[in-house]
C-alpha cells in the first residue's frame, strides 16, 4: 500500500476530527460568512509527485481555497432555491460517503441499500399525503427527475402507437405542452430527442403562471388522435403559481394524456395544512418530480421522481440495462439500475432519511411555514413602502419585487446589494421586464433576517 495512503488510514480518527471541526467552524460562524463570492481569483497549485496526505491537504484548502466558499448554506442566501443543511442531513451525508455503496438491489448477496431508498420514498410519500401507488427513486436534481418522468412518458406514447421508442427512436408523434416550464423540463426535452423548440405552449391565466384550462381544452381538441404529454407546475420558480391540477386531472379523464407534475419545491406545500390545496389533484400525476436538496434542507445532489406503478414496464423499457434484463416481474426482481438513468448511483437516500425520522411531519411543517412566513414579512415591507414594490403576490415562499420609481436601475441596485456579502438575491424577467427575486428554503432563515436584509436593501437604494 502506498505509504501516505497507509498513514492516513491508521490516522483516520484524527483526521476526521479535523474535518469535523472545520465543517463546525463553518456551520457555527454562517451567520457572518459572506453570501457574495469576494475574490475569483484562481490558485494556481501544481498535482504533487508524492502527495501530501489529508491533514496538510485540509490545511492547503483552508489557506488558499475557503475563500472561494460562499454561505449558501445560511440563512440569507436566498438566491435560486436554494436549501440549508440540517444537522440530519449532514449525519446521513457523512454516512453516505463512508458507506460508499452503489444503491440498486434490493434482493442478493452483495448491496442490498436499495431496501433503505425503497422505505425512504415511502416516508416521503407520507409526508407528501401522497397515495402508495407511487414508486420512486433518487436521482441528482430536478432535471433528472423531470428528464426521467418525461422519458416514461415518451415511452408512454410510444406504447400507444404500437412503438418502442428507446428501441425504435422517435418518429414526431408525440406532443409536449406546459405553460410555464421550468429550464429543465426545457433541458429535458432537448435531451430526450423531442426537441426544445417544439414545445405547445398553453397560455397562462391574465397575470398568473398558471395554465388557463380553457385554452388547454382547446390545444386538446386540436392535437385530439396525437399522444399527448402535459407538464404541470406546482410552484413554477418565480412566483410560486400552481397549475389547476384538480381540474386538469379531470380533463385527463376525458382525453387520456400523461400528467407530469414539476413540483421541485412547491410538493413541499403539503407538509403546511393551510397550503396543501394548492395540490389538490397532483395524486391523479403519472409522474411527479420534488427535489430534497431544496425544502427537505439535504445536502446537493437530491431529488426524487416519482411514477405510478402502472407504468413499471414502460420504467423498465425505458432504462434497463442491456446486460441485465430482467427475467420475469420487475416488481419482484426490483433494481434501480433497470428504472432510473444512472448505472452508477450514490446512497443520495440516507441524508432523507435521515431527516424524515429525525425531524418527522411536525418538523418539517415548522420548516415550511417559517420559510413562508419570512416570505410573508418581506412581501408585507415591500409592499408598504415608498423605495420598492411587489410585482407579484408573494403566493407561497418566494418574493418579486422591482425598484419602485427607477426599475431600470434593478440590475445596479442587485450587484450592489449582493456584492456586500449580507444577503443574495437573483434576478429573473416577469413578463418581460427584469425583477428582483428571493426564495425562503434554508431551515435556518429567521424574522431578524429580514431584519438585516430590509437594512442592506435600504442603504443600497440610497447608494444608487
């Protein structure tokens, strides 16, 4: 054994020690790190002949590459969607990496952590409200949730027309239609072949992101004979608007289309009883996404696609692996190397379960409805003062606003704001015109916050 390696391994309680205090030096100082990259300025290091070992290699990254961390991780880092890491989540994540298994089986001699990803999609099924006819897998993110749910659905359609599309490839039969897709459904299509630009756009109701189900019905009757694949938000990523899935659900009734649902993070609002309406429907779905790694407050890459069990075949046509086809009933001879993208998968499972039993149902209702009450208390500022103005209702956890009398100064006003370090924000375009947007996903994230964030905001607008 190489000898550096060697002494790593009899000092491996040290350097664990180390690693555990540095990561707590981290967590507990997160209030003060800042959220704005200060310095990108490359190092430039050399790869060493012998190699250095970890616990110099933990003291190089200290002194020349920490500062190019930012506290996304805390509470006032509200650009994107963007979630914390929970105490739970970071002992199931260090788990994970000492454990190292490559989760897929669920039956055999060798790893069988599939068992444990199986159970975990079944808490979080519970916490959802969801009905059990589900299954599910982990994937990195929601694009590969939304690239997996739309491939079943491809191999959907083709199945209708007598096709199989990942033997066969795609002949343009089939059709995609959303009003307000996120960027990966948009990512997804391109990846899978139906090409991004041939996506039907269903309008959207006067001033919302919602799909306006009138004109759905009439794209519905004009594709009337095609296959037909509707994507669905719930929560699309600027201003938290819910497609009618109630009412969608019934219009699937009638004209026998795929029902995908993009809940990425708005899924989240079933764990908040005042909020769960907003998804009144989504269990009529034939795929739904809903990451982790956002409002469940687990470490990056975590997401979970979710398909009715209806459509194992089509799963496994879809993504079995040609050196393993399965011999009989998938259900009984279950791997995820046949139902989900990757051959090669992380044990992404254990920091959710982690969480789930750790902090359970009441856990993460207190989670989410803090995030929309920090939302809430925002939106209330804005929407009562004289520098800035709301350009939609703060409908769940996330704030659009604008500049009120210079929004052309918008873009000035956010390098400004988040190049002092104390709060981030991102831009996003609201029916054309640029806006500021901050989403509330980090457990962390508390009233006092807002506080310190209506400060900077204040003191950046008299700047410009």
């Amino acid at each position: 054994m190489n000898s550096v390696i060697k002494n790593d391994l009899e000092t491996i309680s040290e350097i664990l020690d180390d690693v555990k205090n540095y990561g707590l030096d981290f967590l507990q100082n997160l209030q003060e790190l800042t959220t704005y990259a200060t310095t990108q300025e490359k190092p430039q290091g050399s790869l060493p002949e012998k190699g250095i070992g970890t616990a110099e290699t933990l003291e190089l990254f200290r002194n020349n590459y920490q500062q190019l961390i930012v506290a996304s991780a805390g509470p006032r880092y509200w650009g994107f969607v963007t979630g914390g890491t929970t105490p739970a989540g970071i002992a199931g994540d260090w788990l994970t990496s000492v454990f190292d298994q490559n989760t897929q089986s669920t039956k055999g001699a060798g790893d069988v952590s599939a068992i444990i990803e199986k159970e975990t999609i079944r808490l979080l099924m519970q916490l959802f409200n969801l009905p059990q006819h589900f299954d599910g897998g982990f994937v990195t993110g929601a694009t590969m949730s939304n690239f997996t749910g739309l491939a079943v659905a491809r191999q959907w359609a083709g199945a209708k027309s007598g096709r199989n599309i990942a033997r066969e490839g795609m002949q343009g039969d089939v059709v995609v239609m959303s009003a307000t897709p996120h960027s990966s459904v948009i990512k997804s299509l391109s990846m899978l072949g139906f090409g991004s630009n041939n996506l039907v756009h269903v309008k959207t109701l006067e001033d919302r992101e919602a799909i306006d189900i009138q004109d759905l019905e009439g794209k519905l009757e004009q594709y009337r004979g095609r296959n037909i694949i509707l994507n669905c938000s719930a929560g699309t990523v600027n201003t938290v608007d819910f497609d009618d899935l109630k009412s969608i659900a019934v219009l699937k009734e009638k004209h026998g289309f795929w029902m995908h649902v993009d809940a990425a993070f708005g899924g989240f609002a079933a764990c908040s009883p005042a909020h769960e309406n907003l998804l009144d429907g989504w269990e009529h779905a034939d795929s739904i996404t809903v990451d982790c790694h956002k409002w469940l407050n687990v470490p990056y890459e975590s997401a979970v696609i979710l398909v009715d069990k209806k459509h194992a075949a089509l799963q496994v046509e879809t993504f079995q692996n040609s050196n393993a086809p399965y011999l009989g009933n998938p259900e009984e001879n279950f791997s995820y190397l046949n139902f989900l993208p990757e051959n090669s998968r992380r044990f992404r499972a254990l920091p959710a379960w982690f969480s789930l039993m750790a902090y359970g149902k009441s856990g993460f209702q207190s989670v989410v409805e803090n995030s929309i009450t920090c939302a809430n208390v925002l939106g209330e500022y804005l929407n009562n003062n004289a520098l800035f103005q709301l350009v939609a209702p703060v409908r769940l956890n996330v704030v659009c606003f604008s500049l009120k009398n210079n929004p052309d100064k918008n873009h000035e006003f956010l390098r400004l704001l988040n190049s002092r370090g104390k709060v981030f924000m991102t831009p996003t375009n609201l029916s054309g015109a640029l806006c500021i947007r901050a989403a509330f996903v980090n457990f962390r994230t508390a009233e006092k916050d807002i506080k310190l964030a209506i400060e900077e905001m204040e003191a950046v607008s008299a700047l410009i």
